[in-house]
C-alpha cells in the first residue's frame, strides 16, 4: 500500500468562528483564542483571568467581562469556591452566554451535593500524539502544544493502573504517526491496561498490524462507500482515503485480525448510505462491533451546521433496520445526548480536559506530569455517571 506523507496538526478551533474587528491581543481577542493550542493550559488562563480582574476592576458591571471571568474560572482547574465566584458574576447577567453556564453550575452544585469523596476513574481516553494524516470536520478533540516522552508515558500509565483504571483509548490525531506507540501499548498491557487504540488507519501496515497483537481493539474509520461521502466529513489530501481505509479492513481480515471496531460518523452527508456501509463492514471476519457517531456540533459554524447536522431518530431508524438484516452484529450509536462530559481525557502534553457540549466548553481539571489520578478524579466539574457510559474498549462479540 502507497500512502503519500500527510501529516498535520488539524485546525483547532475552527478559524471561521472568529470576531476578526478585536483587535489582536486584547482580552476579547485572547478569550477567543484561548482554546489554540498554544493557550490551552493554565499558564496562559492564569495570566488571562488577572487581566480581566483588573479591567473588571475599573468597569465591574462591564457584562462581557464578568462572563469570560466566569468561564475562566470554571475552565481552569476549578474549585467549588471558584464555582460560587463564577455564579456571582454570571448573576443577573445579560450575556448570552449567562444561562447556559449557570445551568452549568447547577450540574456541578447537584453533583457535589449527591457525592460522598472522589470517584473512581475506570476508562480512560488518552489524545496521545496530535498529528493526523487527515482534518476530520468538527473535530472535537482538544488539541494543545507539548508531546510527552515515552518516559513520561510509563510515568502516566503506571499512574492510571495503580489508581485503578481498566480500560485505555489511545487516539489522538493519530497515535500511529507517534514512533513511540507499539512500546506504550507493550508497557501498558504488562500493567495490567486493557488497551484500544484509535487510529484512522491511513499508516497500518502487515507489519504495523503484527506489533499491535495484544489490543483490546483497534478502532478503524469508514464514514462513506465512495470518495464524496467519505470526504463530506474526513478530509485529507489523498483523492484516494475511501480506499485506503478499506484496504486496512482488508489486511485486518486477511490477517485474521479479529478485534476490529468500526467508527461512523454519520450527518447529514451520509446518512443515505449507513445500509451500504453495514454491508461493507458487517460480513467482515475481522469487525466485532460497529459504532455509530451522531455528528457533534461543537466545534462548528453555522453553515457546518447546516451541512452536517443530523438529529438521532432517523440514525436510530436506519440503524433498526440494518439489525433486521444482520441481527447478530454489536451496533452501537453513540448520540450527542449521552455524550458530554463523558470523557476523562489525557492530552499528548499530559493535561487532563473534560468537555461538554457547547464549542468553548473544555475544561482543564489536572496534569498527569504533575498531580495523581485521585486528585483529578475529585474535581468538581467531572461527572461520573456520565463517564461511566463510556462503551469497554473489548468488544462484547
């Protein structure tokens, strides 16, 4: 297999979403982009938060600047008191954004109220390398600068078993494209890890296929039959992905590979062509389970919107039906609605993020370099029925 070398940090958020008249540098400017990889840690928040206290200071009603407080102290690495400070600058507060954060906080308020001591952290997702051979459409995950070492890998790892997590997701981008990869699966395994990876498949070989013999299971991508569908939503610079990432299916079945699960993203765009995927991917020797994503809006604008946006009755209504035709296949659809604050995950720098529905709601609770698993595991934000929805990363057929 021919693969041209693609490799790309994916655009992150999307630029489009952008007030360009705020002059570059100014706090409204800055609050937008706090999410660039660049920003997203706490040393850019920290310094972000002191700028608008001081300029709340000289305008302490300014609206505009009581709102990116609140969210600022939510985002980073919050605590039940900067919680109550959040919800005193959001009161009465005729920022569009107010109600939603405040219904925000009346999550986190009930969730405090309900828990006795920190949750236990059983699957993990782990954004372990940032670069990708393709720019998926809404992408969702949070993407920052810095790439641990392995070194720093087993440090995380060794973290996350004795703590007590069972079951890992390393995705990214694209772990494959991160050298130190095959060593970490190896390593976590021997800890006692059950371990998936998520991968786009672009880069796997025979080879590659060989060193990856003790997942749990490996996560492959096919959201269309054609090159048009399959574009609608994955991009990349290869005219020829729709084949490529059925020639990875292929080599998992000759290789007798059978831990396979695949992942659609279905929009608008696609919708038409689920049955023609089952048929493409249910007969496989290799595929255990077929997950369907609803398409996730997070991140996109409103003519992405408009282009993708899909509700989850009609996926349900073809979903039922391709089950008619292969009642023994694991369908699963994932819906946006059981989806926020579902993950706990770990960025390739080591940061810990939660995330909910809206496009700026990623939250930092920790670092894995710094802080251990159980003081993550007691931050207010997380939510812990929710993150216990995550599907195991072994397949159940």
């Amino acid at each position: 297999m021919t693969r041209l070398d693609i490799s790309i940090l994916p655009p992150h958020p999307p630029s489009a979403g952008y007030n360009r008249a705020h002059a570059r540098g100014s706090i409204a400017d800055d609050f937008q982009r706090r999410l660039e990889p660049a920003n997203f840690n706490p040393v850019f928040f920290t310094a972000l938060t002191g700028r608008i206290e001081q300029a709340l200071a000289a305008a302490p009603q300014d609206p505009d600047l009581r709102y990116q407080l609140a969210f600022l102290l939510l985002q980073n690495n919050t605590t039940l008191a900067l919680v109550e400070q959040a919800a005193e600058h959001l009161a009465c507060n005729p920022h569009p954004g107010s109600e939603r954060l405040l219904t925000f906080i009346d999550g986190i308020r009930h969730r405090a109220s309900a828990t006795a001591g920190p949750g236990q952290v059983r699957r993990v997702n782990w954004s372990i390398n940032n670069r990708c051979p393709m720019a998926c459409r809404g992408c969702y995950n949070a993407f920052v600068d810095g790439q641990i070492t392995f070194r720093q890998a087993t440090t995380i790892v060794d973290k996350l078993a004795d703590h007590g997590v069972t079951d890992v997701v390393l995705a990214g981008g694209d772990p494959l494209l991160w050298r130190p990869i095959f060593d970490v699966i190896d390593y976590a395994v021997d800890a006692g890890l059950k371990v998936a990876l998520d991968t786009t498949g672009y880069t796997l070989t025979a080879d590659r296929l060989a060193r990856l013999g003790r997942l749990a299971s490996l996560r492959l991508p096919l959201d269309g039959t054609t090159p048009a569908i399959q574009r609608a939503f994955r991009r990349s610079k290869d005219p020829n992905l729709t084949q490529a990432l059925n020639e990875s299916l292929d080599l998992c079945d000759r290789s007798e590979f059978h831990k396979v699960r695949v992942h659609t993203v279905a929009s608008k765009t696609n919708i038409h062509d689920l049955a023609a995927i089952a048929d493409n991917v249910l007969p496989r020797p290799s595929v255990r389970q077929w997950v369907i994503f609803q398409w996730w809006d997070r991140r996109a604008t409103d003519a992405l919107r408009e282009e993708l946006r899909i509700d989850a009755e009609p996926i349900r209504a073809k979903i039922t039906k391709i089950k008619e035709k292969y009642p023994d296949a694991d369908v699963i659809l994932a819906d946006t609605a059981v989806r926020e604050f579902l993950n706990w995950m770990v960025l390739s720098s080591g940061q810990v993020v939660t995330f909910g529905s809206g496009s700026e709601e990623e939250f930092i609770i920790g670092d894995l370099l710094l802080d251990d698993v159980e003081t993550i595991a007691s931050h207010p934000i997380l939510d812990h029925r929710a993150m216990s929805r995550g599907v195991p990363v072994t397949p159940r057929r």
